[in-house]
C-alpha cells in the first residue's frame, strides 16, 4: 500500500515514465492477441494443405500424414477384425430388412384371409340358423303327421264281469270245449298281464291226499311265479292242484267232483279253469276221466281220446325232480354219438291191471264200433329179429327180471328201478316207446316217463305210434328231437335207423337236451311252460322280464379327470357322428302285442330266420320270439341283420337296426380304489360312452373322502348284497343300453382298441367280442380238459374282463342258466367268464370273436388279483369238465 502510493506519487513527479509503461503494456497484449491468431487461423490451413497435397508424390513412402486406402489400414490386425464385423454386420441387417418387409407382406395377406374368414364366419351361422329353423319346422310337420296318422290310444278300460256269469254261452257238450266256446275273455284283456290265481290245495278236502313231495313242489313254484296274484278278482285264469294223489286215501270221483263245483270261483261250470294233475310215478291213474270237470282245462300225463280236447288241455310230463334240480355229473355226454345199443327197449305188458277207468265205465260202453288192432306181438317179432340177427348191438327185453311196475291196460310196464333203466339208456343210441295197444289211450304216465328219461340221457326216443299226443305237442316239434313212426312200419324201423346220419344224430340229440332241460327238468319249467301255453293261445304278451334294482352307494366327484394322448387316440375308426347330447338309451322294443299274433315256434338250433337263437325267457319257455322282450329296460331286436335279415348291404346291417348307439361300461371291482380310479380316469372322452356301472363287491363301502373323477358321463356305483363274481353279468336296471362292455378294473385298453371292439360287436350282436383269448385242450393222460392260457394261434373262448356282449345275455346268465354253475362260481370265486362263454356258445352255435392282438392287459403295479392264485387254473379245469357235463358237450 505504501509503495503503491509512492509509485503513483513518483510519476506524477516525473512526468514522462507513466505513459511510457502504459504503452509498452498495450504492445505486448497486442502482440500475443496476433501471435496466437496466426497460430489457430493459418496453422491448420497451412496443415490441411500439405496433407492434401502430399498424397500427389510418386513415393508412396512420402505419404506420411495423407489417406490412406481401406486395405492398407486394414492391414493392422485390430483394423482387420473391425472391418469384418462391420461387414457381417451389414450384411444381415440388408437381410433382416428384406425379411421385414416379407413379412409385412404376410401379414398384409392374413389380415385379408381373416376378413375373409370372418365373413365366412357369418355367412355359416346365417345357414346353420336357416337349417336349425328348418329342422325344426320339418320336425313340428312330423309331429303333426303322427298326430293326424297315429292318434293317441289309452288303455282300455277293464271291465270286470259278474261273479256268476250268467250271460256266459253254453256248449253243446264239454267234449267239444275250446278256447272259442269255454273261456271267457273278458277276463284277460290285452293289457292285463295275464294275472293268476292259485287255490290253496289245504283249504279243500282232496289236499290231504296230495302227494306231499308234488304238492310241497307246485307251492314253492308258484310263490316265485310272476303271474301268480293273491286277488281272485282280477284272475285271468284259476289254477287248482288235484294230483298226484295217495291211493290209499285217495277220494271218490264224486266226493273230487262236488269238491271241485264248490270251489268259490268255479262260476257253475269251470271256465278259465285249470286243473292240473302232475304225475311223478308212471302208475299214476286217470282219476279225472270219471268226474265231469265241465269248462275246465286239464293239465295231466294221461289222456284218453274221449277225455282229451285239442286246443284246449295240456298234455305235461311228468314231474321226476319234484324238489331239487337234476345232478349234471350223473348226466353223460352227447359226444361220441353212437353208442353201445343201436336201440334198446324194457317193458312187460299187463293186461289184468284194474284202473280208475274199468270201476265205472268201460270203452265198450263208450265207442261205437270195434276196438283197434294190436300191433304189439308183431312188434315183439320183428324186434326179436333184430336181436337175433346181431347186425348191430340192440337190448330188447319184454318180461321184466323183477316186478314190473303198474300200468294202464294194454301200456306197457316200466321195468326195475330208475337207475337201472337210466344206466341202460346212457348205453343206447336210441330208446323204443311203444305206445299202449289201445290206440284210444292217446297218451299215458308211462310213455311221459320213458320219454322223459331218454331225453334225460340223450338217447333219442323212437315213438311206436304216430297217434300219441306227446308233452306240449301244440307248440313243440317233436320231430326234431325224436322219431314218431306208425307201428306197422315195425319192419323197416332197423333200416331207417342205421340210415340215420351222425350230424342228424347229433342235431336231434341236442335238441331233445334242450327241450329236457327247458320243460321237462324242473317243477319251475313245467308250470312256467302249462301258463305259457295258455298265456300263448289267448295271445296275452309275456311279462316283462325282473331287473336288478341297483342301490347306488353316494359319491363324490372331483376334479375333470386328465386325458392321456395315448389311451385318447381314436386312429381312423369313424362309427358314425359322436354325439354331444347326453347320453341316450337303445330304443325299446315296441311289438308287444303282436308277437303271439305273427311267431310260431321254432327250432332254436336248425331253424332259419333272427328269432331262432334264443327259445326261452326265464318266466315263458315256449316261444322263442319272447326272448326279445325286455319289458322296462331295454328291447331286444333281431339280431344279426337288421330288418333286412341275411343278405342286407353291409352298411344298413351295421348295428342291426339301430343307426346310433352307445354301449354301458361296467367295471366290477374289490377294495382297489386306487386301481380303480386309474381305470376311470381313462375313460375319459372314450366316445360313445352312456355310463359307467361299478359293481361294488366288498361289504366295505369306499371311503368318505374318496374323490371320483368327473369324466364326462354318469358314474353309478352300485352295491351288492353278498361278495360274488356273479355280479358281474346282473341285468342291473341303470344299464340302458343294449352293449355292455365288461371290464376288469386294472384293465388297461386304449380308446381306439375299444371303438374297434365296439364296431365289430356291432356287427356280430349275437356274441362275445372281446380282447384277451383263451383256449382249451383235451388231456389225453387223465381224459379230461384243461384250460390254457399260453400265447397261442388257437382260442375257444374270450375272458370277460374286456368283452362286448348284448344285455340279453346277463339275463340269461342270471335267471335261466343251472343254478350249479352259479353256485360253482361262487364257491371256487372263480370261473364266471368261462361260463358265460358256454351259455353264449350253447344259445348261438358260435365262437367269440377276438380283436386286436391283445392277449392280456394286466397294469404293472397293481395289487394281487385273483388269477395270480396258484389254485387258480386248477379251478379253472375243473369248471370246464363241469360246465361240460351240465350242457352236455363243450359247445
């Protein structure tokens, strides 16, 4: 500060020094504003020059600071590596842009397509709604046309007449009584069900001197019947019991008749009356002959041509096994067809017996003109002849070893025991009846009870007499099961019967064992086959056959069961649109009322036509076309062909005549929740499916937090009274349709396995179609057969545990079957698919059919099952050897 002041003092004394320092300051700031001028202007110009300029030299060497080419700066490695990459680089950016524009160009064209689409779109629900409205303007013209065409019918309205029936007409004599003229059909209209009332036999006199085994018989019968009603009101027809009688205490004929016109329903004259006579000895006597039974029918063994009215009563036979079922292992086989004795005959004949007949009345007194020739002596002749002439081995034998056993006038007596005459029969390739001298005796005990136990044994009888009435001859065509020859045809009888071929042998054989076994063998077939008789005549249609009621055990379902691509796969198989509506139910049968009208029997193993595959039904043994009706559940049609029968173009013959049809699943299970809720989440979106019928065999119910999987159709859990394998193939009433799929619950099949199964079922209804086969084979060490399971080209038979078979057959197994072959699947638990293949092969004369190339289907992984038992095919011959002593023969 103080040497400021002093400078600044000092130039103001000096004068000149101030303004000299100032302007040398100004110089230098001048100086160094120009210098760096020059230097940031004129260097780079200068700098630019030379570079751009120095390129020119010839030296390439010169060329210090100029350009330099792109190989020569790419020369430097790192340089190199740069170029490449931006190279790449632009070459896939050209081609991502040409890609770009590609695409937009594709998608440019889509958007055109959805337009188009959508208008497409429209377009289709526009013509799907005109369609809809004309389905439904076509459907209201058809229900309108019904309308017009089939009006409406109600029942009629039964009306019941008066207890006396006063207006009833009289006949002229009750020797001409027929259906026409003495019985009154007011009281069994169309729709009545044909209901029957029984007399209690212990409320009138005559019961006590019923043949208790007969009597005890008839009532266990008619408890079970499902005609049988308690309200005589109602009746159609009424049933009284008079025989077998005890002839020790046997009542007079006028005692029997007083007793029989103060019956409270008797209505003066007896119409819609039956008196049935069953005769389990071949003494019975025709006690009824002396007794005036006015319009009554009679149900006997015995007639006289006098007594017997054709059309009107019933020629029966013999109830031999009154109380039990007939012991299959005493019956032989029908193979080999001839036998030991070409033919063979025992009977004496008794000329002095006293019968009901001679104490009142005699024939003489009856008949106009002379008593007819007696063939017989010429018969033991030529018999005799025969016996002599040892061309073939025949037993003839007129006079019994032992006492013979009492018989009608000019009938010849049965000789010895039953055993005895059964054992000889077994022997004998045909069986001799000769019907008694008196051609005026139609039909007696005796004959019934030779016929009845060569029917029994398979020797096929030869009848010496063609005016016997033979068992149930006006709905039964004897002549396919035995030969009725006259008798002066005695001496050509050796010749016809060694001309006689093995086929024809076998074909009779076999239908005289199945008449046997449906009308002869037990006290349920001869009453269900005298009420189907009369039921038949006045044209009433059967009752429908019982259903299994199935108690349904409470479920839970959870969540949508999963779909394995795998099992889902349906290939090419196409059986026609699946539906997406619920599940519907086969059609039913709709021809009630004009079967009895239209069928006649037919032989159910040679006739030709669709109705000659089933004869029976459990309640009706007689017309083999009352095997289709199913009643309630589901009808039954002809199968085999459809409406056009043989010869109809295979596409209208697929499924018979039904164009759509689905099939009912039932799995049959034990304690394997696990396994079993596998099985069901496979048949998820198996297509069509109606329902899923479990069979629940344990006693243990599933347990309460069991989810089941929701696949898509109803699943009925169905609870079973007892443990059984029977169970299986009960016609349970949720099954409506008429396909049952039987499946085991640890079978594993795919979903074009079982629509291929399906189809071929389809077209083959009347059999087991099915995937894993088995066969048998003939021991020849212990003469026995045996069930074989290995791989093999041969099969007899398919396991049930993943078959097709029509519902028709679970009737069948349940209701009409032997009962020993029930109880011997119960008892081994065991055997049940075995025997359904017999009764099938049995009804049809085929084999099952096996698809695909399946031959087990077991899942690995689960539990123990039944075949894994070392008893297992120890049981399994054994029922094979029994099923075939029960039918007879293996097929």
């Amino acid at each position: 500060m103080t040497g400021y002041t002093m400078l600044r003092n000092g130039g103001a004394g000096n004068g000149g020094q101030p303004w000299l320092l100032r302007w040398s300051s100004r110089i230098r700031l001048t100086w160094l504003s120009f210098t760096l001028f020059i230097i940031l202007v004129f260097f780079p110009l200068i700098a630019h020059y030379y570079l751009t300029t120095i390129d020119d030299a010839d030296d390439a060497g010169k060329r210090i600071f100029g350009p330099r080419t792109g190989n020569e700066l790419c020369e430097v490695k790192h340089v190199q590596d740069l170029c490449r990459i931006r190279e790449s680089v632009s070459e896939e950016l050209l081609q991502l842009e040409a890609k770009r524009q590609e695409l937009n160009s594709e998608i440019a064209k889509l958007n055109l397509k959805i337009e188009a689409c959508k208008k497409s779109i429209e377009n289709a629900k526009q013509d799907l709604l005109q369609l809809k409205n004309v389905i439904s303007q076509t459907e209201h013209s058809y229900k309108e046309l019904m309308a017009q065409n089939q009006p409406k019918l109600s029942l009629p309205i039964r009306l019941l007449p008066d207890k006396d029936d006063v207006t009833f007409p009289l006949p002229k004599s009750n020797r001409n009584c027929r259906l026409h003229n003495c019985f009154d059909y007011s009281r069994c209209p169309l729709t009545s069900g044909f209901p029957v009332y029984v007399y209690n036999s212990d409320d009138y006199p005559f019961g006590s001197s019923l043949d208790p085994l007969i009597k005890q018989a008839f009532e266990a019968t008619v408890r079970t019947n499902v005609y049988v009603t308690e309200n005589a009101n109602i009746a159609c027809v009424y049933i009284i019991l008079v025989g077998e009688m005890q002839e020790p205490v046997m009542p007079k004929p006028t005692e029997l008749e007083q007793q029989l016109h103060s019956l409270p329903y008797w209505r003066t004259d007896g119409h819609n009356h039956l008196i049935i006579n069953l005769s389990r000895k071949s003494e019975t006597q025709n006690f009824l002959y002396n007794i005036s039974t006015g319009r009554a029918m009679i149900a006997q063994s015995t007639f006289y041509d006098l007594q017997y009215r054709p059309g009107f009563d019933i020629v029966v036979s013999p109830l031999v096994h009154a109380m039990s079922e007939p012991n299959f292992l005493e019956i032989p086989p029908q193979v080999p067809v001839k036998r030991k004795y070409l033919f063979s005959f025992q009977g004496e004949k008794i000329e002095s017996l006293r019968s009901s007949l001679q104490e009142v009345r005699s024939f003489e007194e009856e008949i106009e003109g002379n008593a007819p020739a007696d063939y017989d002596d010429r018969i033991i002749t030529t018999l005799k002849a025969v016996q002599d002439s040892k061309l073939d081995f025949v037993l003839v034998e007129f006079t019994c070893k032992n006492q013979p056993k009492a018989s009608l006038p000019t009938e010849w007596a049965l000789c010895g025991e039953r055993d005895d005459r059964l054992e000889l029969l077994k022997l004998s390739t045909f069986a001799l009846i000769i019907t008694p001298g008196d051609t005026r005796l139609v039909i007696s005990a005796g004959c019934a009870m030779r016929l009845f136990e060569a029917l029994e044994v398979g020797a096929i009888p030869v009848v010496l007499g063609e005016q016997v009435q033979l068992p149930y001859n006006d709905v039964i065509r004897w002549n396919e099961a035995a030969l009725i020859i006259p008798k002066p045809r005695i001496t050509e009888v050796h010749f016809l019967l060694r001309s006689i071929s093995d086929n024809d042998l076998l074909a009779m054989r076999r239908q005289g064992r199945f008449l046997w076994e449906t009308y002869f063998s037990t006290s349920d077939n001869v009453f269900s086959t005298v009420l189907a008789i009369i039921r038949t005549r006045i044209q009433i249609p059967a009752a429908p056959i019982r259903e299994e009621t199935a108690v349904e055990i409470p479920h839970r379902s959870g969540k949508a069961a999963g779909t394995d691509p795998n099992m889902a796969d349906n290939g090419d198989l196409d059986l026609g649109p699946v539906e997406t509506e619920p599940p519907y139910a086969s059609p039913k049968y709709l021809r009630n009322f004009t079967l009895t009208a239209m069928d006649i029997y037919r032989n159910w193993n040679s006739a030709p036509g669709p109705f000659h595959l089933f004869p029976y039904t459990p309640f009706d043994p007689v017309l083999p076309s009352e095997a289709k009706f199913l009643g309630s559940g589901t009808g039954f049609r002809p199968i085999g062909g459809g409406a056009g029968g043989s010869g109809k173009e295979f596409q209208a013959a697929l499924g018979g005549n039904v164009p759509r049809e689905q099939f009912t699943v039932v799995m049959l299970t034990y304690e394997r929740e696990e396994v079993l809720m596998n099985s069901l989440e496979r048949l998820n979106g198996l297509p069509y499916l109606n329902k899923v019928v479990v069979v629940w065999n344990s006693p243990k119910l599933p347990s309460e937090d069991l989810l089941w999987p929701d696949i898509g159709v109803p699943i009925m859990v169905v609870r079973t009274e007892k443990n059984s394998l029977n169970n299986r193939f009960l016609p349970w009433d949720e099954i409506e349709t008429e396909a049952i799929l039987s499946i085991d619950d640890d079978a594993h099949l795919r979903h074009d396995e079982i629509m291929f199964g399906f189809r071929v079922w389809r077209e083959a209804r009347d059999r087991i179609v099915g995937f894993p086969g088995r066969y048998h084979a003939w021991d020849i060490p212990h003469q026995s057969w045996l069930y074989n399971s290995n791989y093999s080209c041969e099969l007899s038979m398919v396991l049930t545990g993943a078959a097709f078979f029509h519902k028709y057959y679970a009737y069948l197994y349940s209701y009409v079957m032997p009962q020993a072959i029930r109880d011997m699947v119960d008892e081994y638990i065991n055997c049940e698919d075995i025997a359904m293949n017999f009764l099938v092969s049995h009804l049809t004369r085929k084999p099952p059919i096996k698809v695909t190339s399946r031959w087990t289907f077991r899942c690995p992984g689960c539990p123990q099952a039944l075949s894994h038992d070392d008893s297992h095919f120890h049981e399994r011959h054994k029922c094979i050897n029994f099923f075939v002593k029960v039918y007879g023969q293996l097929r």
